[in-house]
C-alpha cells in the first residue's frame, strides 16, 4: 500500500511528518508521498512559491525511507484537485495495490465540499489523522451529512485496509501535535524564532530567503 499526503506545505512542519511517518509504519505501507498542492481550491493562496515550498519539503524528508516527495501537482496548471492526482496514480500503481489518503481530522470535516468525494473513495482508502484543537478526528464529532455518508465506510480494523484497493476510512490515532503552518507564519512574520515546530534545515531556508517576514 502507498500512502500520499496532500497539502500546501507553506511551510511543512512536524504536524505533518511526524503523523505521516506514524501512518506510514502503522499500517505498514511502502511509503507516504507528500504532494504539494500548486492552486489551492478551498483556501487562500499559499505564500511561498512552488519552487520554495518544494525546497524545504526536500530538505524535510532527506534521509527518511518511509516519506518522498512527489510534485506533480506543482506541475499541473489550474486548480490542484486531489482527484485528479490520484486519478494518475491509480493509472501508474494498477488497479490491485491500495492507495491510502492522508488527511487530518480538519480537512476530513469538509470532505464532502471536495472535487467527486465519492470518485475520490474509489480511488483511494481515507486515512483520517487526529489533529488537536480542531474537529476530534471521531465519528461522534462529524456532522451529520458526512457521518452518514462515512459510517457505511469505517473499517473496525486497519488491517481492512489490505483486503481492498480502495473505499474505506481508517481513524488513525498519531501523536497530537497542535503544529500549523498559520502559526508559523505568525511566528516568522513577529520576529519569533519557529524553532522546535520544524526541522532546522527548513528554518534555514525560511530564514535565508525572508520568506513570511
Ligand atoms: P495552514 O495553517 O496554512 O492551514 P496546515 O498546517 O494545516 O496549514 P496543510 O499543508 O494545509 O498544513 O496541511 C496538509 C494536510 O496535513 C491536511 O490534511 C492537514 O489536515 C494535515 N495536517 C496539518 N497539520 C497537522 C497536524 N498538526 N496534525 C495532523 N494533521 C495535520
């Protein structure tokens, strides 16, 4: 099983990589790809250009087996839909082997306001991460429309996952992290140092090009 995570990543942080390399072992899959979105669809434009972001997502995972660095959607035009991507990665994977989600408990809440949700279900497993501070990644706390569309879904166990390519949603606890881009950003943007929220290397980066000031 393939594991991908999309996102803006502006900038990456260990909210985003600690969980991801967490799923990653958990469910034991080959790998999660990190996929930097180019056109946001739901929310502002990232700050950092394509090439930037790409950057500190590279020093971010050097060394580290389990998470990789795809950027197709930096190299697609028009709005980065999830759909689209995963349309191309079933079509490089084949129709056997699962393909698993990622995405936190936040944008698990407005899943169903995403390009072909159900398309996306058929394409892919959802793993939905618990993300602290926002919705609590459990079916008690999603709203109505979406628990009635998830229920049917949920796997009791994530060895469910292996017995299909695709089409069920895995709760996946991960150690909270209360990390968000905003909050970096914020921090940068103050003069405070973001130390301890994401690799230095990336800092280094942020630092040397000025970005978020
Ligand atoms: P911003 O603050 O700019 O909205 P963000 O920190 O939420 O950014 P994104 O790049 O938008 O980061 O997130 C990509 C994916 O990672 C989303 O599915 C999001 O829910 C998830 N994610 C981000 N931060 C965390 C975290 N601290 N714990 C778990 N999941 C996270």
């Amino acid at each position: 099983m393939m594991g991908v995570l999309g996102g803006t990543f502006d900038p990456v942080h260990f909210g985003h990589l600690r969980p991801a390399l967490e799923v990653c072992q958990e469910l034991s899959l080959r790998e999660v790809r990190l996929v930097p979105l180019r056109q946001a669809v739901h929310r502002p434009q990232p700050l950092a250009s394509p090439d930037q972001r790409l950057a500190m997502l590279k020093l971010a995972v050097a060394g580290e087996p389990g998470l990789a660095l795809d950027d197709r959607e930096l190299r697609r035009v028009g709005p980065s839909y999830s759909y689209d991507t995963l349309v191309e990665l079933r079509a490089e994977l084949g129709a056997e082997e699962g393909i698993c989600l990622l995405l936190g408990a936040d944008a698990f809440a407005g899943f169903l306001s995403w390009h072909r949700p159900d398309d996306i279900l058929g394409l892919a497993h959802l793993v939905v991460m618990r993300r602290p501070g926002d919705v609590p990644g459990e079916p008690a706390a999603m709203d109505e429309a979406l628990r009635v569309w998830a229920v049917p879904r949920l796997c009791s166990s994530p060895a469910a996952l292996a017995e299909a390519p695709a089409g069920r949603i895995w709760f996946q606890d991960v150690t909270p992290l209360a990390i968000s881009a905003t909050q970096i950003r914020r921090l940068v943007a103050r003069g405070r140092s973001p130390r301890y929220l994401l690799p230095d290397a990336v800092i280094a980066l942020i630092v040397g090009d000025g970005l978020y000031r």
